[in-house]
C-alpha cells in the first residue's frame, strides 16, 4: 500500500510483533485471534483438511492470504516464526490485492534482512509435551547489504484432545541489496514442513426435543474423545522462493515488480465423525454403549465418476505450484492546483493443481461415541493399486483418480487520488481480470465413465471510489464504495474438487458491493490510535466450501452482513500497553432457493465479537523488573448452517503473562492460555466443531544480542 494504515480509508487490524511476542504467538491462526471478525472454519490449531481456512466479516478468505503483498496459494497451516506483523484489510482490496477480498484480506509481514546486526534465540516448553526453539540472524555485509536467516523447529501434542499432535521444522532466509538507495532488490526463501494428525473434531448432533442441535460434547461427551484413526495424516512441504525490486526514479516515482514461485506437496488422510439418528436415540434415550460413530462417510465404494461419491473424506496426494508477477508505479505530481497520486500496474499469475486420490475397499470401523478406539488395522494409506492395506486407486474400481486444474490470471489495475484542497480527497479506480480456469478429472473405466475436461474463461472489472477527509496529520475520515469478484479459478488448490463441470452456477463468479463509512484516530503524541468503521456488504451468488470434501460449491444466494468495527491500542501511559476490539454485527440470507434459508443469520458469523490484552511492565531499568498483564477474547454464539439448525455456543478465552528480563539479553515468560479451561471451539464445520485446547501454560526463555 502507498499510504499508511492512518491514511488509508478501509478499515485494517495490525497484530504488531510486540503483541505477537507478548502473546507468544506460534502461528497465523493464534494471531489472528486478536482481530475482530475473523473466524477459523479449517485451522491451524487442530491441523484442519485444508489448512488455514478463515471467514472475514462472515464471508470466504481462503484464497485472500497473503505474504508482502503477494498471494500465498499454499493449503498448509502457517507458523509465525517469520513473520513480523500481520494485518487484515477490511472489505475489497483490488488496488493491492485483486481478484477476491469479499470480506477482507490478510497480509502477513516476514522478517527481512536489515542493517543493524542481530542475533536472537527463543526456547518454548509447556503443557501438552510442547517444545519449540527459534533462531534469528541478521548480519549487515556492507554499508547496503544484509543477511538474514530465521529457523524454526516445534513439536507437541494438543491439550484436551487425544492422539492429536503435530511436528513441524522451517527455515526463511533473506537477503537485500541496495538497503537505504534508490534501486532495492530483497531475495527471500521460506521452507516449512509438517506431518501431523488432522482432527475432524466432534460431530454436531440434535437431542430429542431440542430447538437446535449442538456439538455433542455439550451434552457429556468428553471433549477429549478423537474420532479418527490411527492412520489419518497430515504431511505437507511448502516452498516458496520471492524477488522484491524497486527502483526510485525520482522524489515523485517509484517503480515496483514483485515475483514469486511457491511449491506445495501434501499427502492427507483424515476421519469424519458422524452420529446418525440411531448413535443420537441410542446416546440420549438410555443406551449409550451402543451409540456409533461412522468415521468414514458413505459406506461402500460408491460408483460415480467424482470423488465426492466415494468414502469421504477421500485420502489424496496433492502437488501444487504457482507463479505470480506483479508490476507496479506510484506517482505523485500536481496538474494545477490538484494533487494526485496514481498506482498503476500488473498482476499475472499462473496456479496448477494436481491430486491423486483413492478410497478404502470397505468401510472403517464404527467408533464408540462414549470411548472411541482410534486403532484400526487394514487402512494403512499406501499409494499405487489394490494392496493389503485396504487402499486402492479410484482408477482400479473404475472411477476417477486424478484430477488436474489450473488458473490463468492476467489482471490491470489503476487508481488515482486527487487531493482537491489539503483536507479532502477522492480516490478511485478499478482493477480488470481475465481469468481463464481449467479442470479435468482422468483415469478410470474411460467406456464407462468418460473424461471430464472443463474450460471457462470469464473477465472481471471493479471499480472502487473512496471521499477521503484528512483535517490534519493525526486525523481521517472517509466513505468508501467497492465491488469484488471471486471467480472459480481462485479456487484450483483450495479444495478436492474445485469446480463441478457442467453446472453453470458453479463456474459462476461470486460478486460482492461494500459500503463503509469510518474515523481513524491517532491521540496523545501518536502514542494511542483509535478506529471506528460502520459498514454493509452485500454478496450473491455466495461461494461455500463442502464441510467433508473441501468442494466449492456455488449457490444462488444472495447474503447481507452489515455492523460496527471499533478498536483502540497503543501506549496509555509510559510502560501500559492496552490492545481492545469490538464488533457488531446483522447479517442474513436475503434471497435463497431453499426457503428454509431466508432471512437467517449467515452461518459462523456472530452477532458480538471483541478482544482485549493489555501489558504493565514495572520498574524496567531495575533489577527486579516485572511485566504482567492478560486478556480476553469473546465471540458470541455462531450457526453452523444456512438454516440455522445448528449451533456452536459462545467462546471465551482468558490469558495471561508474567515476564522478567535479567538484563539487556535474557529474557524468561510465563504465558497461560484459556485459564478458566473453558470449552471452546476453534474451528468450525457445518456438521462439526474442534474443542479448542483446554487450560495450557508455556515457559519461554529468549536471548537477544
């Protein structure tokens, strides 16, 4: 973005490296913890199906994450090890972002090489067998130069949850040339790997005579009950390599051009909870030993031509890559007495898909919903043809096995903002794409089931005009129009079967018109900011992604999310760090095929949602110096589904942190989370919901030269 965040007129959450260190942030989906309407439906905590998957203002993100300005398509769960700061963008964000951003993007900040030498080390142990070590180097080469080298290596397992856990190692070098001159080139690498126990969490279930149904642990199931096997797995390996250029013609401009490749590998293997009727009767009526749980989806092989018709969730082995080009000018120069700056650019970017799947020859074994047992024999996930583990190709019963898909984007985008007094300004613009989008399912029975090949290729404009009013330097107020679109072929990665060839509806681009009205603040020497936003963002032909299968699937409806964004941080007095978020908001299906739908709340959009942390640090120049503080994180009640049937109840989260530093070097911290060992839910499904970990505490000891 050419401005700061004060003077940008959308709202936007920073999560600051302070309070990411405060918090001892470990991941993309615990930072995020501390930005109001941000909801985790797949995520990290738990090592979901898809990886990180997040709703912005209630609607999809999973393809608006970003990593210094440039898209992310990797499916994996993101550590924090690398990151420097990361912050949401409210609302469509074309003019950096592009195509998507219905509800907002998220841009995560990576530690780069800079000039001053620096050498950190961290060591984390606590509940749940949980160790973790991280390294920072940077080195200065020259008067222009600098190295900089990140690492990180963690294991643990999940408090609250059985048989869960998760292994994870990366490492992020960085180097910079030019640092502080007019022509700047940063070359960057991020290598991250993980093999872990996806948990599916527990199914949603409705007791006899209830008004809707709920996760079954809230009617004394234990929450640490895992409905998986021991053969569910989660291996990833992402790569992503990145070049940053920029060239400083003059004081008025500025040339950009940012490149990056990324590689994903994932191998995937997952168990999905089902209590039917007969599990619900049998649990709630008296006989709860014979209350079974399906793990495995629809018994049998099943015969279609799509994976969607076979024992989901279906294992697959995925290889991912892409390519994105991004090309940029900031301008700034008078005509007259009117001031402009003009951002003007490319976006190309190529994404390619490719998945192997298979099922089991019959059936896992039903789980006890009182006591399951996560041992099975016979499920081993061993990829090639029939074997004695019981996992076969789709293409040896005559189905499907591979599908491939890709994405083409050629995107331009322009934007100026004409300063019409010192005070007031307009900014508008637009962004046009041409995305051509590619998916075809191969292999098989081909007499039986033909080959599927589906092409489609659509173009794209939005627009984007804001009035911007700046009295002074510490002050902005603005309103805001914006439209977006979200074409399928933002969804080749995200999903086992991205698009449905031959219904026209799902090749159908997701189109969304945002009204935001809002203040920024910054008081008392720049030390406090305060923001308020109202907004309303109005959806159709809303995009969902299949619970079981991770399929994108279109629908007609037409969904309304309108409400209040307010927050404040920053330093209230010397040594007092206060960070506090609220929102507000109504939502609503207002147009729907299914009747049932109408007029209900968007599903896992809340109706109140709010964080507060706030840090004391006590004598800091003296030997016995001590910081402590804590907080909260809220959201009220979410349904799980369009109808609203079915509903996960309210989180609330209480922290806290005790910390001592010995001397400018060593540094000792105390973090506990979910101090009252509330049962939480973190990530959210349409059938399902993932308790959050219960009560934990984390020790840390970090030096810094």
């Amino acid at each position: 973005m050419p401005q700061d965040v004060l003077h940008t007129p959308q709202q936007i959450n920073v999560v600051p490296q302070a309070l990411m260190k405060q918090q001892n942030v470990k991941s993309l989906d615990e930072a995020l913890r501390n930005v109001p309407g941000v909801t985790s439906s797949i995520g990290e905590g738990a090592g979901g199906m898809n990886g990180d998957q997040f709703l912005i203002r209630g609607f999809q993100a999973q393809n608006d994450i970003y990593e210094d300005g440039l898209r992310d398509f990797g499916v994996y769960s993101r550590d924090a090890f690398n990151l420097e700061t990361v912050s949401v963008i409210k609302g469509p964000s074309s003019e950096v972002f592009g195509n998507g951003t219905t509800g907002g993007a998220i841009n995560m900040k990576t530690k780069t090489a800079g000039l001053t030498d620096r050498y950190a080390a961290e060591f984390s142990g606590g509940s749940g067998s949980y160790y973790r070590g991280t390294l920072d180097f940077n080195k200065r080469l020259d008067s222009s130069t600098a190295l900089r080298i990140t690492g990180m290596g963690s294991e643990n397992n999940i408090v609250g949850r059985d048989f869960l856990y998760s292994h994870r190692w990366g490492i992020a070098p960085s180097i910079a040339f030019g640092l502080g001159r007019r022509t700047t080139l940063i070359l960057q690498y991020m290598h991250q790997q993980e093999n872990s126990i996806p948990d599916f969490g527990v199914p949603v279930v409705k007791k006899p005579g209830a008004a809707f149904g709920a996760p079954i642990t809230e009617y004394g199931i234990r929450r640490t009950n895992f409905y998986g096997t021991n053969n569910d797995q989660n291996a990833t390996n992402d790569n992503m390599e990145t070049a940053r250029f920029s060239f400083r013609l003059n004081k008025h401009i500025t040339f950009y051009d940012d490149l990056r490749g990324g590689e994903y590998y994932r191998t995937f293997a997952a168990s999905k909870a089902t209590c039917d009727k007969t599990c619900v009767n049998n649990y709630f009526l008296g006989n709860p030993n014979a209350a079974l749980v399906a793990r495995s989806g629809p018994v049998g092989a099943g015969n279609g031509v799509g994976p969607g018709t076979y024992m989901a969730p279906l294992p697959y082995q995925q290889t991912s890559w892409s390519v994105q080009n991004v090309g940029s000018m900031v301008a700034d120069f008078d005509t007259g007495f009117l001031k402009h700056q003009i951002v003007a650019g490319f976006d190309i970017e190529r994404v390619n898909d490719v998945r192997s799947q298979s099922t089991y020859l019959k059936a896992k074994p039903y789980a006890n919903l009182v006591n399951p047992n996560p041992y099975v024999g016979n499920l081993d996930l061993v990829p090639g043809e029939a074997n004695p583990g019981g996992l076969v190709t789709l293409g040896s019963l005559g189905a499907k096995p591979h599908s491939n898909g890709y994405g083409f984007d050629t995107g331009l985008f322009f934007f100026d903002q004409i300063w019409i007094t010192k005070w007031l300004s307009v900014k508008g613009g637009f962004r046009w794409d041409r995305w051509q989008t590619s998916y075809n399912l191969t292999g098989g029975n081909v007499a039986k089931f033909p080959d599927v090949h589906f092409h489609n290729v659509s173009s794209v404009f939005n627009p984007n005009v804001s009035l911007v009013l700046t009295p002074d330097e510490h002050q902005t107020y603005y309103f805001t129009w914006a439209n977006s679109t979200t074409p399928m072929g933002m969804y080749v990665t995200n999903g086992s079967v991205p698009i449905r060839p031959g219904t026209n509806s799902y090749a159908s681009p997701e189109k969304a018109n945002l009204y935001e009205v809002g203040a920024k603040y910054s008081a008392f020497h720049d030390r406090i900011g305060f923001t308020a936003s109202l907004f309303r963002l109005e959806k159709g032909n809303a995009l969902n992604a299949d619970p079981v299968t991770g399929e994108i699937l279109g629908s007609s409806d037409r969904q309304r999310n309108q409400g209040l964004e307010l927050s404040v941080g920053g330093m209230i007095m010397r040594g007092w760090n206060v960070s506090a978020t609220y929102a507000l908001y109504d939502s609503d299906t207002t147009s729907s095929a299914t009747a049932a739908n109408r007029g209900r709340q968007v599903q896992y959009v809340p109706h109140n949602q709010a964080t507060l942390w706030s840090v004391y640090e006590a004598f800091p120049s003296k030997p016995y110096n001590i910081a402590f503080g804590g907080g909260l994180t809220w959201r009220q009640h979410v349904w799980l589904d369009a109808a609203n049937t079915m509903r996960a109840p309210a989180n609330l989260d209480f922290d806290a942190v005790l910390s001592h530093h010995f001397n400018d070097h060593w540094k000792i911290a105390m973090n506990g989370y979910n101090l009252a060992n509330r049962l939480n839910y973190q990530s959210l499904f349409s059938n399902r919901a993932t308790p959050s970990a219960g009560r934990t505490f984390m020790g840390q000891l970090s030096f810094t030269y």
